[in-house]
C-alpha cells in the first residue's frame, strides 16, 4: 500500500534526524580518510562577523549582470497555474522537517561550497576527470587548473569546490574531487571561460566543447550561482537569485533554466529541478519581524527569487563554506547565525507564502544522463549537523 505524503514525509524527517545525530557522534557523514586525503581540516578561528560594519561597495555577483541569477524579478512575473498547489506540497515538507528538527537548513562546512579565489600567479595542476568516459573536452579544461596544493573540498560526498580566478575570468568546479598519491582527480564537474558574462548555467558557451550535462549540480546550474556569500554577508545584502535544494523532486523533467534533473518523485506536484519561487512583492517582509539573516534571506527571495538546484533529504539553502579563509564566520553569538541554528534561522521564514513562476519544462533527454548519476546532495539532510549534539554552523 502507498504511503500518503504526510507519512512519507515524517519517515524521511526520522531518518534524517537518525542521519544527523549518527554524523554528530561520529564526527562526520562519510570516510574523511578516503574523501579527503589531505588530512583532516584544520581548526577554523572564531570571528565577530555578524558584528562587523557593513561594506556599502556595489557586492560581487557571479555571472553576468543580466543572468537569471542576478536580475530581479518584474513585479508582474506569471505564475504557474498550479502555484498554490505546489507551495502547499513544499509547506507540507516544511512541517515535516520543523517537527522532527531536521531542516530547513543552510549548508555551509558540509554540502556546501567552498570558494579558492586564486591570483594570475597561482601555479596549475592538472585535475584527472575520472569514471567518465569519452569527455575529453572536460579533461581538456581541467588540464591546467590554478588549484592551491592545500585547497580542501568541503565535507559530505559532493565534494564540491570552486576555483574562481579574476584575472582570467575563469571558473572551475568539481564533484567528488580527491587528492591522492596520483595527484588530484574529480568525477565530474565544469569550466567556465568569460564567468563575467556567463548566465550560469552549462552549455555550449561555456567552455570550448562543453556541454548541457557539464557542472557540479544535478541540474547542470553552476554550484557557485546562487550561494549566499561571504561578501554578501558582510554587506548585509543578497543581490542575487538563491538556490536551494529540496527533498522531492520531479523525475525525468526539468524547468528552464536549469539543462537536466536527478529527480525521483513521481507526485505532480513535487517541483522539478530549475523551477523560480518567489516571496509575493507586496509581502511586508518588515512587518514579520525575522531574525536579520533569515530577513536577507527573504529580501533575496521576494527580489531575485529561489531556484532549485539539486535533490537532498532536506529542504536547504547553501552558504560559502569558509574553509579557504581559516575562520569560523557562522558560529558563536558574534556569528552571522547569532549562536542559532539554521532550523531555528528559517522557522520563521514563510514558506506557505511563496509562489511558483510559470514552469517551462523539458524531458530529461538522452544527452543529459551521460552525465554520471549524481547522489543527493545534503545526504545528512542538515549538512550533519542540528540541535542534536553540535554547534551551529556547521
């Protein structure tokens, strides 16, 4: 007999939760000798960043001025018509993960990405594209990349990383990368050339050869689009569309602009990897009185929107992991977090308001599953760690 959404939903909020004390008492969600072989990551000093003055210079934005990523949304934008279905789906979610403590969340030391803004000096290495078959121009584009020798991808078995270098206005992004006795290697992942005028999304233009399954996401958008940044943090802004990941996702159809899909959920109203929500314009955001970080959160959602990016066990947002800078920003009452968890951050965020654009949809073709099969990202359904034995933050 099929479970009904309700019960399924409560059993993945106990299994996450099972998850995420599990990765708490043991320190970790997988084998930190085998994903990260550079040994384990140093300490990260504590900051006052939360506290710190606010920097009133126009923000860094990945990606071109008029990506989706980075342009507002009209006022008068088309809704699905089935928005209010769908958001009351994703609210049903919502109250799952509020009731068992498990999310929503915002990833940022596990399942997150850490970002290496590296200089024109920066010497290059040659990262071995591996378990794929055929993709020369990927291993062309990762033949001399201006990966630090010390560089860490972030925890979890995404093993995401970013390498963002200025003066060449190139990015490289990578999934499952290691460092071993043979040097570096990844299973997948992308290049970008001209980030600057770059929409963030994989294709043609992207790198020469590269194609609409290339990038570290499921969805093909670029794991660096979307992230709540550093520099937005300390500019009390986020000017920029969000991502997300989401529990159920459609299968075999993806929304523009995303180019495929991991999804597993045959439920109609589950939404597909690449589809828009929104806060309404109208919504008086100041009149909910939410914690300061949850209220940029929002101001990003009612302005640029949501979008979905990839498939997790939990509903979460995706915040710089720190790792590269050696200090702890999150953490602590002088934290960005102000010594809270991210569940308790987004408890108040409101969910049950939000809306879906109109959905341009697509088959999941052929071409886009010769990319490998790619896990859920966030598989401790809270970046592995919650009110269950660890510290905000994480």
């Amino acid at each position: 007999m099929a479970l009904g959404l309700t019960a399924r939903l409560a059993l993945r909020a106990l299994f996450s939760v099972a998850l995420i004390v599990g990765c708490a008492s043991a320190g970790g969600c997988d084998d930190a000798s085998s994903l990260h072989p550079l040994a384990a990551r140093a300490p990260l000093r504590s900051s006052s960043a939360a506290n710190a003055p606010a920097n009133s210079k126009q923000a860094f934005r990945f990606f071109s001025p008029t990506s989706f990523w980075n342009q507002p949304l009209p006022a008068d934008a088309p809704l699905a018509a089935e928005s209010s279905a769908l958001v009351g789906d994703l609210d049903t979610q919502v109250a799952a993960l509020e009731a068992s403590g498990a999310g929503p969340w915002i990833n940022t030391r596990d399942w997150s990405v850490p970002v290496y803004t590296v200089s024109a000096r920066q010497p290059t290495v040659r990262v071995r594209l591996v378990g794929a078959f055929g993709e020369r121009a990927l291993q062309s584009a990762w033949d001399a990349v201006p990966l630090p020798p010390a560089a860490q991808p972030a925890l979890g078995k995404d093993a995401h990383l970013v390498v963002w270098q200025p003066s060449s206005d190139r990015l490289w992004e990578f999934w499952h990368l290691t460092h071993g006795a043979g040097g570096w290697s990844a299973e997948w992942g992308g290049a970008i050339r001209h980030v600057s005028n770059s929409s963030g999304v994989y294709g043609p233009r992207a790198w020469p050869g590269a194609k609409s399954w290339w990038g570290a996401s499921a969805s093909s958008l670029s794991i660096a689009g979307g992230l709540i940044t550093l520099s937005d943090l300390r500019r009390g802004s986020i000017d920029h569309a969000l991502a997300i990941s989401i529990a159920d996702v459609r299968a075999g159809v993806y929304a523009s602009p995303a180019r495929r899909d991991d999804g597993v959920s045959t439920d109609p109203l589950s939404l597909p990897e690449g589809a828009r929500l929104r806060l309404p314009p109208n919504l008086d955001l100041g009149a909910l009185h939410l914690p300061r970080l949850t209220l940029e959160i929002a101001r990003a959602a009612q302005r640029y929107g949501l979008i979905v990016r990839d498939r997790s066990f939990a509903i979460a947002f995706f915040a710089q992991d720190p790792i590269p800078t050696g200090t702890e920003p999150y953490a602590g009452a002088g934290g960005y977090f102000e010594g809270r968890y991210p569940n308790q951050l987004l408890a108040s965020f409101p969910w049950n308001k939000l809306e879906v654009l109109a959905l341009s949809l697509h088959p999941n073709g052929v071409g886009s599953r010769r990319a490998p099969t790619f896990g859920t990202s966030g598989a401790c359904a809270a970046g592995c760690t919650s009110r269950a034995g660890a510290r905000p933050g994480g």
